[in-house]
C-alpha cells in the first residue's frame, strides 16, 4: 500500500486522489465513480478555466457526463471573500449540480464553503501547489473584514497535474514551499504539548507529513525554476498534510507557533503593494519565528529550571486576564480572541508545576529531539530565499517595529500548546524579545 492509498484509509472526507502528468484528463472517471449519475458544474477564475478548466470540461463532455455551463470568476485580483462565497451559493441553490473547483486556494476554499452550505460534497482540480488546505477541513474566508476559518469538510475527489503546478506563477509555489517549511518547527513544537501533556503525537498523522518531508523541501532552487519531479513532491508534501489533519480532525499535525503569527496578520488585513499577503508568505516569516525561538530554548538549561521561580511567578487566571486586557487595549478583536484562546489553555499553578516538572525531565531526550528535527535558522532563511518567498518581515511589509508588536502577542492568539508557551511558562519571553529585536538581534529595532 503506497503513502497516498494509507492515508485515504483514514481521512474522513476525501475518498479519491489523482496526482500525476496528464492526470486532468481523468476527471470524469473520478467524477463517475464518486458522483454516479449526477450532473457536475465547474467552478473557475479566467486563468484556471483556460490551464485546466477546459480539458475538465472536455474530459466530462468526452465521457458524456452532463454538465451546466461553467461559472467563471472574472475578477482580476479573485480574493476568498465572503461575497464571492455568496454568489456561488447562489448560483449552486437552483441547480442540481456537483462543484468541482478548478483552481488553488482561493477557489477550492470558497466552492469548499459554498457546497458545504447546500449540503453537497465537492471536487477540487488543483492548479498550484500553492498549500496544504487543499485537502484540509475548513475554508479560510474573509468576513466582515477578518480572515476567519469555516468549518467545512474537505473535496471528496482531488485531481493535480504538476505539470500545470510547475508552469503556474512561481510565488503559487514559493508560498507552497513556505506553507510546507513550517512543518519542521510545528512538528517540534507537538513535541513540546506531547511531553507537557497537552497534546499526544498521533504517530499515523506525524509520519504522514513527516516521512518524505525533508526530501520535498531539499530543492528549493529546483522549484522555483518549476523543475517536475519536485513541485510534484512539494505538491504531495502539502496534500499529506491536508490528510493528515482530515485523520485526526485538527491542524496540529501542520501548525504551530508559526502559524499563529498567520492568523494575528488575518486579523489585521495585511496587505502589502496593494495585495493581500498570501497565507504561505505570512506562515514562512512565523517559521523564521518559530524556528529563532527553538533554537533560544536549546541554549537553555531547563534540565535544571527552577520549577519554584517559575510557579512563584506564575499569574492568576485574574491577573493573566488584566494582562492580556492591557496588551489589547484598543482593539476589540484581538482581545475577544486573546482572553478565550488563553483562558483554553491556561492552568493554575500546581498544573503548572506538572507541566515543567515534566519537561525538566523529559529535556535531555527532548532536547537531541527537537535539535534534530529542526532545520538551523540561517538554513530556512536562506532556503526561502532561493524559493522566491519572502524571508524578511519588510518583504510582507511588516516592519520591525510591526514584527516585535506581533511577537508580543503570540503567547495570547490561539489555545494550541507550542514553543512560545513554554518560553512565556519558563519566564523566558523578555529575555527571547531581547534576542531576537535587540541591539544585534535578528530583527534589530533601531
């Protein structure tokens, strides 16, 4: 049994993967066997309707498979907004069709939401390998001004030719690689929950997007160029990763610190140049993050941690609420979400006292662990480079100053356990802000 037959045994949602040159063409026969006697639509922008749009169009005429006239999207810069969402569902209610998606993220996500809306699976043509929320749960879509994610299941059938990834515009893949990069320091950060008894490894979702992970991520150069063989492997690192949070119905196979940087930017609209940053441009400076922050608590001796200090210190979920009250003051929104997700991890302190005692112990093991399974800063940042991702915080026009703002409020954004809970637990985070946007720090603020 292959990686990909594996992973279809356990994902709730997807029933059917065709990944391969020239695989477009086989659109109605997965169409046939997952939606027998049904009659399909595709849904589309004006450049996924000539890469790939037309041969899914002639590949169900040729089959003889009935299909409604193609709704295609005409707006130059299509962003997954939730008007659009709109106008699909709309489209979709009066007619008794099966969405297929022809497109990457924008497009699969908001033809994802608007089925799930009218009760109906879906399949999604992917064009880029763009990111891993192809096959993931959920659908990132802009509402009332935030980015927010909607529960929906992911495509029940998946048809990626990389020969047409290959050929799509390089910052598609770039942010790709950037999405796929962030797997390293989630992964150690999963570590981290699992030993403090936050979170257990799933050893079946760990292996599917880690094995293989690294040699997908070992020519960088080779994907910026569009080289075959490894956008096809870039393509189906990112796909496991979808599969894998299907197995287990959570991103934490595929998310971590890094990602909660993403989701602070969500929330604040980034844009840069007048466009909105991608989800894999802004994840692969959090990886910088992530990966600045590991590396600060290798050099650290918490196999001898003085568990007292920290206990001693620790606040009262009163105290931790005027805390994260005055971090936000001014803004509403990252308030609202500070004090739930906080208060969704937070514990007293004899809990406290568990969790670093725990870690103390664990930390010789731990540490050969997480040393090993991240790759060394420079590398990442060097590797983004030759992608064509951005790998400084002005190249998503976050300044400095922006980053170290954003920095501060990491410890608040989301109720997952990772890295910067155990630097804000160990009393470490003056300490980890210095380093890192102090005088010769990463990130010098001048």
């Amino acid at each position: 049994m292959n990686k990909v037959e594996s992973a279809l045994q356990r994902t709730t949602d997807t029933k059917d993967l065709i990944i391969g040159a020239g695989v477009v063409s086989r659109t109605a026969e997965m169409f046939a066997k997952l939606f027998p006697q049904q009659t399909a639509i595709i849904i589309a922008d004006l450049n996924t309707w000539e890469v790939a749009g037309k041969a899914v169009f002639a590949s169900l005429e040729a089959a003889g498979i009935p299909q409604e006239k193609p709704f295609i999207f005409t707006d130059k810069e299509l962003y997954a907004e939730w008007q659009h969402v709109e106008k699909i569902h709309e489209h979709l209610k009066n007619l008794d069709a099966i969405a297929i998606a022809v497109g990457s993220g924008v497009m699969n996500d908001m033809t994802k939401y608007a089925s799930h809306l009218l009760g109906r699976k879906y399949m999604c043509v992917g064009t880029a390998a763009s990111m891993d929320g192809y096959t993931a749960y959920g659908a990132s879509i802009t509402k009332d001004g935030n980015k927010q994610t909607f529960d929906c299941p992911a495509p029940y059938g998946f048809v990626m030719d990389p020969v047409i990834a290959a050929d799509a515009p390089k910052e598609l893949a770039a942010s790709g690689y950037a999405d796929l990069i962030a797997k390293i320091p989630a992964a150690a950060d999963w570590l981290l929950a699992d030993v403090t008894g936050n979170e257990p490894v799933d050893k079946f979702a760990w292996d599917l997007v880690q094995d293989g992970l690294r040699e997908s991520l070992s020519a960088p150069a080779a994907v910026h160029e569009g080289d075959l063989k490894m956008t096809e492997a870039l393509a189906e690192g990112l796909l496991m990763s979808g599969f894998a949070m299907q197995a287990i119905q959570s991103s934490r196979p595929a998310s971590g610190t890094e990602h909660q940087f993403s989701h602070c930017w969500d929330m604040e609209d980034l844009c840069f140049e007048g466009k909105h940053v991608s989800h894999g441009f802004k994840v692969g400076i959090g990886t910088l993050a992530s990966t600045a922050s590991l590396e600060f608590l290798l050099e650290k001796d918490i196999a001898n941690l003085d568990v007292d200090k920290c206990v001693e210190q620790w606040k009262s979920w009163e105290e931790q609420e005027q805390e994260i009250r005055e971090v936000f003051a001014g803004m509403p929104g990252h308030l609202a979400r500070g004090l739930k997700e906080t208060y969704g991890k937070y514990t007293d302190k004899e809990g406290l006292r568990k969790q670093l005692e725990a870690l103390k112990a664990a930390w010789p093991t731990l540490k050969e662990q997480i040393r090993e399974q991240i790759i060394p800063f420079a590398e990442v940042r060097e590797n983004l480079r030759l992608v064509g991702a951005p790998y400084e915080p002005e190249h998503i026009g976050v300044t400095r100053e922006r980053m170290r703002k954003t920095f501060s409020y990491i410890p608040y954004m989301r109720s997952r356990f990772t890295n910067i809970d155990i630097v804000y637990r160990c009393g470490f985070m003056a300490e980890l802000t210095e380093r890192l946007f102090g005088k010769g720090g990463i990130w010098e603020v001048e």
